[in-house]
C-alpha cells in the first residue's frame, strides 16, 4: 500500500504556478482523520476515482464524511472512521497573477476610411492579470490531472482569446472613429476588451482583473508585406513599389543611378511615380483623396501630399526633414507647393 499521509499541505509562495497536485503523481491513500492545512490565497480541491468531492478554503481541515459529504456513499462507517481511501488534492492559488504580458504578433487589420488605401495596421502591446475565480471549475476545464500547471501552460491560450477580443473592440471603434482618434482611446479600448472576454475566462473558472494597452501603433509593413497579406491589389501595389523605390533613391548617396538601372534601362524614377500616380487618380474609389480626374492643388498638406503619391503621411514627413522634398513650416504645420511636389517627383 501506498504511503498514508496525516498531514497534507503545500506551502510553497506559488508565485508563477497556479496549480499543484498532491501527490504529483500516482495516487495518495488519506486516512479519515488526516489533516488539511490550506493556506491564505490558497484553495484545496478533493479528487476521487476522477470526481471532485470538495473544495476547501483557508485554514485546517480534517478528512471525515462529516466535512465531504460525498464521502459518505463512497466510504461509510467502515473500520471506525480510519479506513484509507486514494485519492488527489489539488492546492489551487487564488491570487492574482498580475503584469502577464500580451502583443500583437502579427498586425490587425482595421478600417480607416478616407484615408490611403482605407485600412490600417495596427500593433500593440501591454499587460494583463487574472484570478481564478472557481477552482474546481479551473482544474476541471485546464489542468486535468498534471502534477504542476503553471502560467506559462496557459499563457497562449489567453493571449488568443485576448488579440481576438482586442480586434473585434478595434473594429466597431474604428466604424466611427479614425485611426488616429484610437491614440487617445487606449482605456476605453482596454475597457471594452475586458468586458468581452469576462464570458470566456469565466467558463474556464478564471476571471480577467485588468487588461492594460500600454502602446498602440501604426505597423510599418512594407508594400510586399501588404501584398503577402491580399491587402493589395497589383495596380496599388506597383504605385506603393514605386513610392518605396523613390524614397530609397533619396536615401542613396548616388541618387537614383543605381536603382533606375535596376528597373530597366531608360525609365527614370520621375517617369515611374508620375505614371503610378496616373494609374492612382484613374484607379481611386469614389471618395478617396485622388478620385478620378482630380487636380493636384496649388498647396497641400503632408497628408494630402500623401494621398496624391499614394505613400504614407509619414513618407512625406521624411522627405521633408531630410531636406529632399521642400516645405513651408507655417506654426507648427506644413505645406507643400504643386510645383515643390513636382520637382520632389522628378528629382
């Protein structure tokens, strides 16, 4: 027979370890009598023949059909109360388990009307914690019968369910609210995934305390990045090509040379931005910033430079602090000339 334990207790912080079974393996013969000593911010959940029996708080317990009642058709009178019986013990932490960290590992996609190819990129990254909440709902559902579970078991299983709520808040914020209005919504936004996920933790016996977005961005995915994802149609992705190889242009030292070899002999980079921004104004949706047949303006703002090159408003602002693209700094806005966007294009 099995060691009979009279004591049973875990007194181990469980500082990353949400779960500990007792014994970790194989199957522990108690004694009616034997002792429980549970600690604060610990539970203990009584397994038998694959059964949850019970679950205890805080404090000493003693093993007896008084204090189980389940045990009493398992076990009965027999032997004066001191008859053996296997069984398992799961010690289960109630604390919570703060500063978990979460990120996008790839961008979400979101919408942004009225601006460049009306989507968006986002990334972000930031922290979360949580409680368990019903421990032998948690060990039932999670932990089965592991000897040890800890938060790095359950860790991706949380991060999915939470991206998942993240992008579906992400969604209807940006059905009335532009990407850069999402800056100042972080909280709102943290609100909102909180009260969407507390359904899923708590079917798994959990509940979600906090979800923290600590920064939200715009991705910087290059053009074939977008194309690998079917975001780009080949006519926007060949403008967004020749965008990107005009930008790199300007960061050589030796000019275009060496690129304009490379596309094929002949045709400047000039020649290949006005011709994609050509395609653009003919390709554009009813509604966007180059919409078919219009006119450059005599002034613009960077974003509106933007729209006509089909780049990133960011694009632009490099082009302009490198010197490589002229600009007039009225306050602290810019604007840029027909003709200083033209010879940028040509350059």
């Amino acid at each position: 027979m099995a060691r009979i334990f009279d004591v049973i207790e875990y007194p181990n912080e469980m500082r990353d370890e949400i779960v500990h079974r007792f014994p970790e393996t194989g199957i522990g013969d108690y004694r009616i009598g034997s002792q429980v000593i549970v600690r604060e911010s610990q539970a203990a959940v009584f397994f038998r023949d694959g059964n949850a029996l019970d679950v205890f708080g805080a404090g000493r317990h003693t093993i007896a059909t008084a204090n189980i009642p389940k045990l009493i058709d398992l076990i009965g009178k027999a032997f004066n109360d001191r008859t053996p019986f296997p069984a398992e013990v799961y010690f289960v932490s109630l604390k919570e388990f703060a500063n978990e960290k979460w990120g996008t590992p790839q961008p979400i996609i979101v919408r942004n009307p009225g601006m460049g190819l009306g989507v968006a990129l986002l990334q972000g990254f930031g922290t979360y914690s949580f409680q368990v909440k019903d421990p032998q709902q948690f060990v039932t559902q999670v932990v089965g019968a592991q000897g040890s579970y800890r938060t790095a078991d359950i860790e991706e299983r949380l991060k999915t369910m939470l991206l998942s709520k993240l992008q579906d808040a992400l969604g209807e914020t940006t059905a009335a609210k532009s990407v850069v209005d999402l800056i100042g919504l972080t909280e709102e936004i943290g609100a909102a995934v909180r009260a969407k996920s507390q359904d899923d933790f708590e079917a798994l016996g959990m509940v979600l305390k906090s979800f923290y977005i600590g920064n939200l961005k715009p991705s910087s995915k290059s053009a074939q990045e977008l194309r690998d994802m079917g975001m780009l149609d080949m006519a926007t992705y060949t403008q967004l090509q020749a965008a990107d190889a005009m930008r790199d242009a300007a960061q050589n030292e030796g000019g275009g040379a060496g690129l304009t070899a490379g596309i094929g002999a002949g045709m400047g980079i000039g020649n290949i931005m006005g011709q994609a921004l050509q395609g653009g104004f003919q390709n554009a949706a009813p509604g966007g910033g180059a919409a078919g047949g219009a006119k450059m303006p005599d002034v613009m703002t960077p974003a509106e430079a933007a729209q006509f090159m089909k780049v990133t408003e960011s694009d632009i602002m490099d082009a302009i602090n490198d010197g490589s693209l002229k600009a007039k700094k009225v306050g602290k806005a810019f604007r840029i000339s027909k003709d200083n966007l033209e010879a940028f294009m040509n350059s």
